[in-house]
C-alpha cells in the first residue's frame, strides 16, 4: 500500500512511476496516437477548403457516441466493482484482525483473573506457558490467515517475530536490497504483467516474510501440512486436497491450514480448563469462542475476494470494448480534427484515461496481491503481533479515583 | 467459474468463446448491421453532392440521442443489479460454508476435549463413531444445500466423497469426457438457449456430482424422500411438497432437504449428549446451535437468489428496449455515415457491445446455474469435505513455547 | 411472481401483457405521438427546401438536451431505488422465514430430544401435543406477519392448511377460475390503477388465502380482534388501535397481531418447561429467544418497506418531469426530423421508454403487493407450512458410519 | 409522512402543494426566466436573416455541457445520498422499535410465566403492577428517543397516552386545528426557509406530543432534567452538558435522557428479580440484555444522522453549482433558441428541474424533522404504546390440536 | 464540522471560506482562464468572417468529449467514494461509541443493583470505588481511541474533564484564541495543503484537548507507552512497536493504547467480581463482554479508515485527468466561443467545479482529519463523558404506576 501526501493538490505524486496505472497504458495509447497520425496524413487530409476523404464519412459523430457511451459507461462501474472489492477486502481483513485480538484480550484476562490467590511456583509457571503458547497459537492462526489471503503456500515464509527489527515497510519500494532483486518498477514484465507473474509474486513473498510470535516447530510444520508437496500453484482450489499419512497424521492441503490451527487454539483452550486454568464461568468464557468465529467469518469473507475473480464474462467484455474503443476513436478524431499535433494530444488522452481507469480497477479488484497497490499484509501481521505481545504484558495501573 | 491470467492485459482471454457473452449477440449484431448495410445502399445513396433520403430525414441526431440514453444508462444499471446478484451469492454461501466448517470445528473438540481420561475402550469406539458421523452428517447436509442451489432434484448426484480422486474443476471445459458429450461451446443452442434449457443442465450437474463424506445409506436416501417422484421440474416451488408414508415416515418435499438434514444433526447432537459425550458446559455447546443458525441463514439467503429471478417487468422492459435499439440505430447511423464499411462496423460495435452488457448480466444474475460462468458449486462441496477431514484429524503439535 | 424463461434471448416475453409496463404507458406515448404528428403537419411543414417554423425555433437541440439529461438520469436512479426496495423486502423475508424455521428445528428437538426414557403414555401424548401446538403456532405466526405484509386485514383470508391441494400458484395468471372473477389483464382499470384499486386487492387477497397448519380456533379469532371491526382501510397507521373489551379480554389493532401471537409462543414454551418439556438447559433453549427475536426482526424490516412509501416529494418530482418531457418532446423531435412517420415512431419510443422505466419502479418499489409482480407470499407460507410439517416428523436415519 | 394513491399514474399528485419541492424553486426559475427574456429582446434579437449578437458568441454549446454535465451530475448523486440518509434513519428506527418490542414481549412472558402457581394476592398485585410499570417505562424509553430524534426538548411535549383518542395524523395536514395555526402550506417563509424556522418547529412539535403509557410523574420529569433550563436550541451538541444538583440528583442534558431511562429499565429488572419475580433462568434472562442493546444501536444510529449534516463543502458546492447554472442557462438557451416563449418555457424547466432535485434532497436527507415530509414520529410512538398495551393484555387461547 | 443552517436555500453559505473548497480551486481556474484567454488573442482571433485558426481545427468538439466524458464520471464516482468513507466512519464510530455507553449502563446497574440489603460502610465505599473507576476507565478507552482516530499521539492531549469548562466547539472557527494562533482561514498553506501540514494538525489537536473523566494518573501515563519516545510521525503503521522496559513494564506501542486500556477494563470487572462486587449471574454478566468487543469491532472500523487511504493509483489517476482537463479544455472553449469575456467565464467555472469536486472529495474522504470538515471528535469526547457520568449518577424515580 502506498503512503502518500495529500499536499500540493496532491501533484507530487504525479511522477511515482512503480505503482502507477499509466505505464501499463502506453502500448495502446502510442497505437492509437499512432493510428491517428496516420490516417491524418492520409484520409483526413484537408485540402482547398474541401473536407477530407475521412470527414466525408460522417455527417455527423453520434453513430460514434451511442458506442462510445456505453464503453465508458461500463468502464466507470467496473472501477466502482475494483474498488468495491478492495474495501470489501479491507474491511473483512480488519474484522478478522478486531475479533482474534478480542480473542487475546478475553482469554489471558479470565486466565490470569481467575488464577487462586495462593498459586504454587508450578502453577505460576504453567500459567505462564499458557499465555506465551495461546499468544503464539494466535500468532501462527493471523499469519497462516495473511499467507493464504496473499497466495503464498510456501510455509518458510512463516518465521519467528522479531521485536528488535524495524516492521516491514508498507510501501515494498521500501523493501531492503530491493535494488539488487527486481522489485524497481520499469521492467519489461510491468508493462505486461500487472506485477502478477508467478516468479514475481514468490519472491516478492519471501521479501516480506510473516512472524510469528515464539517461532514454529517443527512438528507444527508437519502439522500444517510440510510433508506434503505443495502444489505451488496459483490456484487456490488446487489446495484443498490433504491426506492421512502412514502414520495416522493429517495433512491439511494449504488451504484448509487456517482451520486447523483454529482446532490447535480450541484444543490449548481446552487443555487450560481441564488442568484447572481459565477458571471463568462459562458463560463469560462463551464469549470467546463467539469472537473466534466471528474473526473466522472475517477471513473467509476476505478468503472469497481472493478466490473468486472479478467474473470473466465481463472481463472479457471491457476488454473488446477498449480494444474497439482504441482501434477506432481515431478514425473519429482525425475526421473531425484537422491539426495533426491536436488529433494525436487528443487520441492519445482518450485512450490513456479509458485504459487507465480499466488498469486501476484490475489491480484494486485483488486486494491482496499485485505489489505495490496490495494491502500491506506484512505489515499487519507485524502489527496483529505486536499488539497481542502488548497485551500480555499489560497490567491495570492505579487510577486516579483509587488514589488516597 | 473461469480462472483467468491478468498478463498482457487480459488480451489473450479475447479468445475463449465457452463463457463468453459475445457469440450470443452475433443474430442482432449481424441482423442491424444488414439493415444498416440495407440501408446505406437504397435510401442512404449520397448522390452527387446532396444528401441522401435518409440523412434529409434528420437535421440533427438529438431526438434518436434522447432514446438510446435511457436505453444505455437502463443497460448498465441491469448489469450492475447482475453482478449485485452474483456477488450476494457468492458472499452469502461463503457464510454458509464458513459457519458449517466453525460447527465442526468446535463439536469435534467439545466432544474430544471433554472426554474423561479413564475412558474404556468402548467409550473411545463410540466417541471416534460420533466424529465420524457428525462430519458425515454435516457433510451431508452441506451436500444438500448445494444441490438445492444449483437447482438439482436428483438424490443421484450425491455420491460418496472419495480423496484419492482429483478433485472436480472450477472451470466445465475440465470435465472429462466434456468432448464425447456434449459440454464444449458452439452447439446451436448456446446461441439461444444461455444454457439453460433443462437437458443440459441435467447432464451437467450429473457430471459434476456431490461428494459426501462416507457416503451414503439407502435410509438416509429413503429419509430425503428417494420414495416420492421427484417433481423434476425447474420451479423450485413446486418442490415443497412433502408427504406422510402410510408407514409414518415424512418424506420432504426436496425443497425441505436442508432443514431435514439440520434437524438430523440436532438430533446427534442430543444423542450425544445423552450417551455421556459433549461433556462441555451448556453456555459453550450453546455456540454450536449459534453457528448452526447462522450458516442456515447463509444458505437461506443463496436460496433466495436462486427462486427470485431478476423481476418480470424489468426484464421485459430491457428485451423491448434492446430490440428497439437494434431496429432503429442503422437508421440513425446510416443517415449519418456516408461510408458503407463504416456504418456497417459501427452498426456492429453498437449493436454488439449493447447486446453483450445485457448478455453479461443474464449470465451472472444467476450465480449457481449457466456453466461455465457459475460459481463452482462441486468443488465447494469438494473443499467442505476436504476442510472437515482434515479438521477431523488434527492434534496441536508442541509450540515453541512449551518445549524445554 | 411471474417465472420466465431465459431462452431465446427473453424474446418469448415479449408477448407477455398481464404484468407489463407498457400497456400503463400507452396513454402518454399516444398522446405525444398525436402532438408530434400535429406539429409536423402544421409548424414543422417543411417546403421549397426552406427550413420550417419549428425548426428555425432552435439552432441547435442543447438547451433541450440539458433538461432531457436530468429528467433520464432521475429516472435511473428512481428505477434504481424501486429495485433497491424490491429487494431488500425479499431479503428480509427471507430472514423472517429462515430464522422462524430455526425455532422449530430447535424447539421440537429440544423437547423430543430431552424426554425421559421411560416416559409414559400421557408423557408421551402431551409431548405430541406440544409439538403440533408449537408448529401450529408458528404457522399462524408466519401467516399473520405474511397478512400484514400484503396489507390484508380479514381474518377470513386465513384457512387450514390443506396438504393435499396443490401449491398456490406463484404467478397469479394460474389462479383458478381467475377468468370469471376478473384476474385477466387488460381490464381498464389497469390502464389507470397499477392493480391497486381496493376492491381488486380484496378480491386477489381473498382468492390467495393463506394456510395455517391445524386451521384456527374461535377463540384464536377472537384473540387477534376478530371482535373489533376491521378498519378496512389501506392505511397501515389506522390500524394500530386496539381494544380491551368489557370482559377484560385485550383485543390487537391488526398490525399488533403478529407481536400478539409471538407473545403466545412465548407462553407455549414456558408452559411447557412448567409441564417438564423442554428440559434442555437453559443456556441452549436460550437460542430460540434469539432465533425468534431474529425472525422479528426479519419481519419488522418488511413492514418497513410495506408502510413507507417512497417519498411524496420525489414522486411528485418524477411525474411532473415526466408530464413536461411528453408534452415537449414532439417540439423539439417534430423540429428536427422532417419525415413525418419517423418523428411520430421516435416520439413514441422515448416517451414509451421513459415511462416504463417509470412504471417499473411503481411496480417494484412495494414488494408485497401489485400482482402479478408482487413477492409470492400465499406460496411463501405454503412453503413454510411443508417444510415445518416435514421438521415435525423426520428422524435421523443411521449413516454409514454406524453401521456395522 | 405523506401517503399518496398510485392511481392514474400519480397524475393527482401534481396539485399538492404543501411538501412539493416545486414552490421552493420557483424564485430561481422565474429569476432565469427573466434573464432568458431579457436576453431574448436584446442581444439575442435575431434580425435580417443573420444571427443574432449573443449566438455568435457561440460556435456550439459544447463548451457550456462541460460545465452543465458535471452539475447535473453531482445533483444526481446529491439526491442519491439524501434518499439513502432517509432511508437508513427510517431502517434504524424500525430496529429500535423492534428490538423494544421484543424485550416488552420477553420481560412480560418471563415474569407471567414464572408465578408460582401458588402466589399470593400481594404477589400477585405486585406482578400486575410490575408488568405495568415495566410497560410505562418502555413507553418512557421510547418517547425520549422520538423526541430526541426530532430536535425537540421541550418534556411539555411528553403527554400521558390516550387510547380512546384518535391516532396522530401521519400527514400534518390533517392536524386539528392546523389552520388556526399556520400549518397551512404557502406561508412566505415556507419559499425561504424548508419549514425549519425555530418557531415553526416548535409551533409542529407541540401540536404532535408524544404519548406515554401511563403518563408521567412529577419526579420523572425532575430525573430528566426539567430543573436544568433547557438550551432551546438546534444545536444538539449544545446539549450534552448535565448538572449534580445540590441535592446529589443527577440532571442529564438533554441528549442524556435516553440512556438514562434505559439505566431506570435496568433498575427496575433488577428489583423485580430481587423480589422474586422474573424468575426465569438467567442464559434466558440475558436475550433481555441483548434485545434492549441492539434497540439501543438502532436509536444510536438514526441520532447519528440527526446530528451529522450532510457535510458542508458538498452542500456549498451544490449551492454554488446551482446558482451558476441559474445564471448561465439563460445564455446559452438564448443563444440557440430564436422564438421567446420557447426560450423562456426551456429556462424555466431546466432551472426548476434542477432545483426541485437539490430541494428534494434537501428536505429527505433530515429524515425526522421538516414537515410534512418527515417521519411521522408521533404517530410511530402511538403504535408502539399500542402494541406494548396489547402484549401486556393478551393470552394464549386454545389452539386447534389442544381441543377434545 | 460545520453546522449550518438550511434557510434561505443556503445561499449564506455562499459567503463561507474556512471549510470551503473553492479556494483551493482558484490557482487552476485562473491557470485555466489565463490559457482561454490567451488564445481568444491569439489563435482564436476571429477576423472577417472567417472562423478564427483554433477554431478551424475542430469540425466538432466531439473529440474532446468522449475524454472529458471520462473525467466527468470518474470524478463524480471518486465524491461517491470520499462521501462513503465519511459516513461509514461516522457509523462505525456511533456504534463504538453506542456500545461503550452501554457497557457503562450494565456494569454500573449490575454492580449497585446486586449490592446486598446490609451492605457495610466499607462494602459502600468499595462499590463507590468501583464505580468511579469503571467510569473513569471508559472514559480513558473512549478517549485514547478518539485520539488514535484523529491521528494524534501527544499523551499530553489526554486531560482531565472539566464539567464546568464549555462544551468542545465543533466548528473549529469557535476554537477560543484561535485568532491568535493561527486558525484563521486563508493562510497561504491553506491554499497548498489542505490543512494537512503537521505542524497545523499538532496545533489544532492541542487546542482540541480530550477529557478523561477524573484525570490520568502518572502510572496510567506509563502504562501507555508515555516513557518511550513518540515517533512523532503521521505513519501509524509506524506506531505499533512496543516495548519491554526493563522493570518488566509493557510500553505499548501508540497504536497499542485502545487494547491495552480495554485490557485494565477486563481486569477491574475481574477484580470486582473477586471482591464480591458484580454479583450479577454470569449469563447476563456476559453481556458486558458482548457490547465490549461490538464497541471494538465499531473502533476498529473507523481506524481502517484512519489507515487505510483512499488508493494511490485512483489519486493518482484523478490527479492526472483533472490536469489534463484544465491544460486542455481552454483550447476547445477558445475554439468555440468567440467572445472573450464569455469563453473566460465558462473556462473558469469548468475547471472550478471539476477542481471543486475533487477537492470535496479529498477532504470527506478522511473524515477524522482535516479540520474544519473533520468529525468534531473533542466534542464526541466529551458527549461521552457527560453521558457516563449522567449514568453513574441516575435512580430510577417512582412512576404513575407505583404511586398510591
């Protein structure tokens, strides 16, 4: 996600190139512009106070306008579904995120508040390790969340939380060494990719790892399906598949991983009670597993937005009508404009802004991927973490009404 | 659903003819277009200097503008309303699934989490029993909300969920098979029949069948109504029927399958209960029937989709519009564009692109049915399955924090 | 609800009248075809190539345009607004429908599920009367929420449910001996009334009765005012009077009734806990309050809709931009097209469009009633009916994994 | 609340004058009449053949639909947000209502339901005025939030409810007396001031109190801050300011009340318990909690759209736009439209059109003041208190499957 | 915020620049007029008859439309956005606001209403106590999460509330001594920066101090990260890194604070319960929780809007066409209208409301910042406060219905 300053009407940010919907518009507006010198130095060639041969063609431009309109028209609402996705995306991510912090919230406090005053040594221990691990469970349940939502399945880009490191940098023109590795803007595939080419996407995920708070084990790697091939594919529905392995283990296929360390978190929490911890009725304690499920509804409402695309009907739609669109405006234009310098200004505005506006929306309609106008997920784990870290060390000061 | 590439801007998806709008519009593109061709050669003649018939009809295009502006703006709130449709759908049976999956989640380790320690090996049969029966059930009942979705009547298409098959594609033109029968584009009747005809929707659900979890038995099949003649007909409606077996047993009408089943899983639940099992707290085995509640109201509000078509008079009203359209523009163009390719092609691109907006949304206004373009309702079912085994087997592995 | 058919591009729809728009339409389009064809025989004469009267009133069609702009755009987003309420009344049916299924689902198994083993015969016998009495009761819930709806006041409109008739019909085109009683189309009236004249919505309502499981008792008549005279009168405000009668029994106002019978099924289910039914903990029967209160909810939304028109202010707005664009549309259209059938053909479109988009959101923008486009609600509590009958005697089947 | 009849295509709407947005724009559409004719006889005079002074300024109006598309626009979209503002404060209140009704229904059922069979006539004298009070204070609580909902402090305007009085009219018009006292419509200020002067306000409020089930006493009123001077004044943010009187009493501001009635509801729940009534189980109790919350939200979200404008920036550009366009339209209209009466008719329905728009939006977008087109507030209390006194008072009857 | 009034058609808004958008329009307007009128000098020069050079360049400005079209719409869609920001910020933050109100009416209710009949002194002062410092502690979490919303880190702008100091203005035109400091509008950086500077945000939020209901102790201070230095920087990404202090002490991050307090929240409910205080059952107990974390989630929401700008490319993409537009549209204006003073006239109002449009949109779309359109958040503060402190302070006064 990029920052950016609203000063100066905004006019800075007019030469930010990585990021930008323009570049990926050059090919066809240069076409066009192209197309409409051309038929200006022919067709539209205005001699002795005569029309030119392509301004004989129309008497008029409407038959050109009730088509035009309708391209435009189609254009502004896809733009109005791209970012209708987006903050649909935004805001599922952000319940998820609110309810399993809830969940921290709710659970350490009916732990600790309910602890017997006259606690063992080994007690204490035990209710400590039962933070620690619960904080770290709902760490891994976060980060296993943000990796499916990016389409990252490669579990070495879960690694331990580290509090001494700066965050991740939300804007990746941030990201250390980025030179180096590719991540400028300007390549080739940007004119052609969307940033979204496989061999892009994996490296631009193991640049921005996700932490998770006390690290993995190696048993829950097994636990979360690393001895099974991942499928590496973009496919999210290739990953459904899990297995029983020889040893009665389950594997979960990549995608079913968020349930399952659901499960884990369910499972500690019952493990507490019965040796005796989270001692809160359970009609309060209720109220956890009401949060957890309300902040699983808010990944799978984002979990849909990853994997189901904008619908290829109408993709394909607004593609043919742009592609009609830059083909003839310039027969239009070169009939109707006889400078040669202002045919070309104008052919090549006409199509820059239709095809920009068609290129913002494909890359908002996808709110998790395609760097670097996704949502900085590394950057919201990075918080998630530190957030529930804050939590468990918190205790309630003095207030002013409790002083003297 | 189509997966597609965003590389090169989408350009290579022009050429995909199964799911795309456009074939269906080539009658009326090319009907105006021989009108307008029609046209330019009797009344539209431009000769020798004056204008033609037709053009001396119109001084200027302004009154034809008035029409084809209510005509285009109609249009593109149609297509809005289509994809409003699909999305709620699509979000609604994200609801369904995601609450289902939370039952399972938390049934199986109320029920795990819960048993005693001394437990004889009697009670460990009865409890892996349950566990196993619980996730058929929900399997089941996952099963029949989806076949009530895509509209299919047949108890045949369930069949047993079997994890060593690949599973179903997301997208038709994967069907094995598709060739020899039938499921590739460009027969007649996909230029008239978006389809929908029933033939055709009956052997494609039967080649994408539903999988249930361990199958199942003739007296769940007796129990879903196998015995009475399913009505076979398209109006859901007509499908509420049920009816009372001389020998007591209730047969459902296959409209009242879902809730059938819901009850079915009250019922194991309570046996359960009764046998000593799902020994947790009443106040947190109240979260069950919550999540249970709401996932039905995922699956109501699909259903709702799928028995209230788009409305009668608005479709209507875009029929008549579009026909008007369609007839009347090559006259408008023709007295305006002097050149017979022109006014052919530009005919053309108006008639099509129209045609195709309105194509676009009667495809998505109907999310669960008109492959290829639904929403993969088997391979939903397919991933329940997969989610619900894997949560069926898993063990929270040691975290970091519990080693040493 | 009018069912149709998507084959062949919609175009079979087009001879469809009773349900359209454009028969209501017809007055205005003819009356500026007729005003058209005047102008172009008497001011747009044109003669001796000299351009006509009318036509030298304008140099140019804009400062027409930008009035034509507001009023087309107006009606969009008016059409807009009808569907927006179309839908939103079918989605909170939908909720009341599906929540209100949950409380029987729950309710019998609680009961069921929680009777003691050796219950005896008078146990048993009160237990199957509580059940038929709960899904009487919530039957007659439904249906009176349903009445409410579509403004129907007279209890006689609620009959026994009959499971052995045939469903209601959904488009009201079936409804038996609908010819003798003057359900057809094209009756005056419908030219002028949008089917909202009194004694037609009492005669559709009454040919629309709706089912109640177990038909009703006296004394329930009495109960829900039968006692009180029925305003009879279609403002829903009207109605909130009610009544404690000399013998202290308290009689409803017609829209209390379906907060009166909710207060019943509330007393049923204390009554039966006194009795020692539904011995499910607490914690857990506390769902049905939820469900209920949900399905409230569901219900109040709709009434909503029912008894808030769309505001005076803008419909007043609509019709008087829609009266001034058909009286002075043919001015500017009779000025610049000099062929006379042609003025009059695109008078007649624009006018005709413009007012069926219209007559479309009148028809839309209040769900509940305007046959034949009004929601199927005699069908709805049909189905409700079936499927709460179907919940009452189902029992769980053995699955697969209890066998053997 | 203004109810209309749909018959004759509105068309009898047309002479309402008293809320119809046209009066308000006809100073600005007579201003640009004028100018239109002003410009017409002089520099637009058309002699000789040539064209007249003010259309050679013009070469074509385009340069003036740049600026008249954008204005057209933005009001189109002005208007969209003042119907949705009415329409969520309409769908907030009924959440309020609902949610108040259903913990009427549950606090009466559970207290009723729960008597020991056995109680005495002091017990039982004590549950009756128990049930009373309870529905009093409802009332009470529901009277506070209508009353702050339209802008009114005024606790003269809280009056003891009276069944045996007619319903307060939806439409003002029909308030007794009204035009005694100026509700007539076509006062001057009703062209200036959108019915919102100080005096006018108030003069309606007091003309429509606000009935509570049992009245009020003295000591209510003093709880509710009748010692405080009230601020008088539009300014709801003025009134959040309370006071400790010296007595120890708590005054609440003005906007306070709600939720200070809603703490004396607690209050008296919890008496109630503490004297042995309400003796349902508590998981049963809570959904009283809950229902009383969520109404809260409801109240809490249509105060949120009392107290926020529409934002002042939009607003001004609005006026702005609108005042250019009065000013310019004649312009361009004279410019291309040679005979006055048309150029005159043509100014005048492009500016009235565009002004009754904006003054549309204006009177929706404050959906609870503003007569007559406001919510009917009294009104809405007066149903409530019906229906809360016919849940007080009803019984369940027999029902069909309880008879023999 | 401003208020302001509805009378006399708004037209003394017209006079209002701090707030306005327009002068932050005027250097592109005059940029615009000067480029029109330099070509009406020169190329558009209109001499004998002829039609001037720029003018002989277009046949029809149709060219120029089908961009500016574009524009239009695009800009149009992007004031849709910006107003949905504002107003969904403004739900979110009622309903954190609603349900924290509510918690304060439960637990205090649940405390005093629970107190045994012979409570002791020492018992009486405890529940004082608790109650004074529930209060206050909402008060706090209220206030740190305003103060995360409006972007402002200074522990220092935490103060303790004062009911006898006036009430926060909500137009910050009011702010006392605002003339002396700067808050005038018309500086020269209000033209540039939207009021975005830091160093005006800093000082507006100083001005603008948030009460805490009795005052922060220095612990507290600690206890929110008060001795780790402030970043000091608009980035909130930037703010969630906490600390571990030495002495074992959490230091949150600033962006931690609303967690950390709802933290202390849960443990005093704890500690109260552990010294016999909310003797409330816990199944209505857990209510508290319920409407705790629903007030969250409504934090939450509003932050994603503090956090989450309105997407780069979209600006972007808007930054761009509105530069275009105003380099562009002179020449078309200059090309058709042949008056000078009039082609300057329109040039300036095009490009102003376009400008104007755009910049509305810029200052909605963060609605917590950027005064004085920003949501008056000090006041919302205080609002808050008056109102828990009205609740701590109430007792449910006798009603008509206990009298006698």
């Amino acid at each position: 996600m990029i920052l950016y300053s609203k000063n100066y009407w905004g006019l800075p940010l007019l030469v930010r190139f990585y990021g930008s919907a323009f570049p990926r518009t050059i090919p066809f507006a240069v076409m066009s512009g192209a197309i409409s010198v051309a038929l200006e130095w022919t067709v539209a060639k205005d001699e002795d106070g005569l029309p030119s041969e392509s301004r004989s063609w129309w008497e008029h431009p409407y038959p050109y306008q009730t088509f035009a309109f309708i391209v435009g028209f189609m254009l502004v609402f896809r733009s109005n579904f791209g970012y209708g996705r987006y903050w649909e995306g935004r805001t599922a991510l952000q319940l998820m995120s609110a309810k399993w912090s809830d969940a921290v919230i709710q659970v350490l406090n009916f732990d600790f508040g309910t602890l017997p005053p006259d606690l063992d040594d080994e007690g204490k221990r035990r209710a400590r390790r039962f933070g620690d691990t619960f904080v770290h469970l709902m760490s891994l349940l976060h980060a296993v969340a943000v990796q499916n939502l990016r389409k990252d399945w490669e579990l070495d880009n879960l690694r331990p939380h580290d509090q001494g490191q700066p965050e991740p940098p939300m804007d990746p023109r941030y990201i250390k060494d980025a030179t180096k590795r590719g991540m400028r803007y300007m390549t080739v595939t940007d004119f052609t990719h969307l940033r979204s080419g496989k061999g892009h996407i994996k490296m631009y995920n193991s640049l921005m790892p996700l932490g998770v708070v006390g690290g993995i084990t190696e048993e829950e790697f097994v636990g979360l399906g690393k001895d099974m091939k991942d499928s590496g594919d973009d496919n999210p529905g290739g990953l459904s598949r899990g297995a029983r392995l020889s040893n009665g283990v389950v594997i979960p296929g990549p995608a079913e991983r968020v349930q399952v360390v659901m499960s884990w978190v369910h499972q500690i929490v019952l493990e507490r009670r019965r040796e005796g911890g989270l001692a809160i009725e359970a009609p309060i304690l209720t109220r956890v597993y009401q949060v957890l499920s309300e902040g699983m509804l808010g990944f799978e409402q984002s979990r849909k937005i990853m994997d189901t695309p904008f619908p290829f009907p109408w993709v394909q739609f607004a593609t043919v009508c742009l592609l009609l669109y830059a083909l003839t405006v310039p027969i239009v234009i070169s009939a109707y404009i006889t400078e040669d310098w202002l045919a070309f200004l104008l052919t090549l505005f006409a199509v820059m802004t239709y095809y920009a506006l068609n290129e913002v929306a494909r890359d908002l309609e996808d709110p998790f991927i395609y760097d670097p106008n996704d949502l900085p997920m590394a950057r919201h784990q990075y918080a998630f973490n530190e957030r529930i870290l804050s939590l468990s060390g918190t205790k309630r000061p003095f207030s002013p009404t409790e002083m003297g």
